[in-house]
C-alpha cells in the first residue's frame, strides 16, 4: 500500500505538528519492527513497505536539489542498514543535505 504525494505531505506535517522527535521515534521505531519481524508479526513484504513510508517522508521533507533518484538509493541503502542491525540511528545531517559518502561514522548515535 502506497500514498500519493498530498497525503505523504500532510502526514508529514501532522507528524511534525504532533512534535515527534525524530531520534527517539525512529529508535522505537526500529525497535518495534524487530521485535515484530522475531515474533513472526511482520514478514519481509511489510518491513520494506514500512521503509518506503519512511523514505517517502524524507524525500517529502527534503529540499529539491536534493531529491534526486540518487538521493532515493542512498536513503533506502541508509534503511536497509538500519533494519538489518548494521547501523545505529544517528545524525543524518550528510545523508539530509546528500553529502553521503557511505561513511557515517562520524554520524553515529546511540539507537
């Protein structure tokens, strides 16, 4: 399941507005998908549907410049790390601004 851009933009604003703060929430997030994906809850179909809600919402927030098809690959790369386990939740100031280089080392923060 999918939603079009208008309703991605104003769950992005509702979510905004809600004031979510960003780490915490993709914490729990990803947490609770584990957790999930280990008790058989969610199977694989749903964990990437749940990705490309994410990157959605990115790619709505982010500046034109910068939301190219690259910008999209580097993204869903960031998140299949990320649900894999390979990566903390941390500052995404280089992915944001799409001077990702691969390493985010000097990005990482506490899940």
């Amino acid at each position: 399941m999918t939603i079009g851009l208008d309703k991605q933009k104003k769950l992005h604003f509702d979510l905004s507005n809600v004031g979510l703060r960003a780490h915490a929430t993709a914490a729990g997030l990803l947490q609770l998908c584990m957790e999930l994906r280990r008790a058989g809850v969610l199977d694989d179909d749903a964990v990437e549907r749940i990705k490309g809600a994410i990157a959605c919402d990115i790619e709505v927030s982010a500046p034109r410049s910068v939301a190219t098809p690259q910008f999209r690959r580097d993204i869903k790369a960031r998140l299949d790390r990320l649900f894999a386990g390979e990566e903390k939740v941390g500052c995404a100031d280089a992915l944001a601004f799409g001077g990702g280089t691969g390493d985010e080392s000097g990005h990482q923060g506490h899940a």
